[in-house]
C-alpha cells in the first residue's frame, strides 16, 4: 500500500535545497499550506500548488507521480476538488483533452481517488475497481465523441 515516504516529485535543485534549508521532508509536504510551502520553497503561489497536488495525489494507495500529474492536467490541486466527481466522466474528459484513448486501468485510477476523496479509505487500490469499471463501460460503452487513436498509437519508438 503507498504511503507518504514513497511520495517522488520533480523538484528543481533550488527547490531540494529550500526543503533541506527548512528541514522539510517531501512525505511532509501535504501537511503544509500552499501558500506556506509556496514560501518556504520561495516560488510561486501556482508552483506551490502544483507541488502540494502532486505530494498529496501520492497519499492516495497505488497512486504515482505519473497519475498525479494526470490529475493536475486536467486542472484539479486537491482531493477535496474530486470529492462527488464521477470516475468515468473524469476518464472521458482526459481522453478528449489527450486526443487519444487510454489504457483502461487508467479509469480504475480515477475511480480510486474519486473513492478515497470520499471516504479516505486507505484499503483499496485501483485494481478493486476494475470490475465496476467493466460492469460500467458494458451497460453505457464510450462517448460518441471519444477519440480513434490509442495511446499505444502515439508511443514513438527509440
């Protein structure tokens, strides 16, 4: 199960140093305020946001850097913002703002944090919503609108 000390952000080098400078750790940083880690790492209000979303995404069990990111492109900075959101809604407007339709556990991870901004429970992971999204996608499919190409697709090759 994840928990705070496997939290990894990209931080600038500057950034490392302000933490080391106030002797914060990085699985501390959801326990800040924006604008007081926004001080204390001296950046900007909109970076200290991004910070904490990313820091306080990973709190959430079998949540990574990668998957939090996700979450701050589509706009959101908080668990708060994703509570009564709908897991399957959030997935149709991430394909539509990538362009290209993901790999379905991705959906299984909005369900998750939709799930734990509700109730905090700390005992699921993404894979316990595999069939609900199954059952889901069976009984109401995909939006007309959902993007052709998937994301395999768009992988280029090295």
């Amino acid at each position: 199960m994840k928990n705070k000390t496997n939290i990894k952000l990209p931080l600038t080098d500057i950034e490392k140093a302000n933490l080391r400078k106030n002797k914060i750790k990085i699985a501390n940083i959801p326990d800040f305020a924006t604008d007081e880690l926004g001080v204390l790492l001296n950046v900007t209000m909109e970076r200290a946001k991004e910070i904490h979303a990313l820091a306080e995404f990973q709190t959430v069990p079998s949540v990574g850097i990668k998957f939090a990111e996700d979450l701050v492109f589509l706009g959101y900075y908080s668990l708060y913002q994703l509570k009564n959101k709908d897991g399957a809604k959030l997935t149709d407007e991430y394909e539509h703002k990538k362009g290209y339709w993901v790999d379905p556990c991705v959906e299984d991870q909005f369900r998750l944090v939709v799930n734990f901004a509700n109730t905090k429970d700390k005992t699921k992971t993404w894979w316990d919503f595999t069939e609900e999204r199954k059952n889901f996608r069976t009984e109401n499919g995909y939006p007309k609108s959902r993007p052709q190409q998937a994301w395999h697709e768009t992988v280029v090759l090295k």
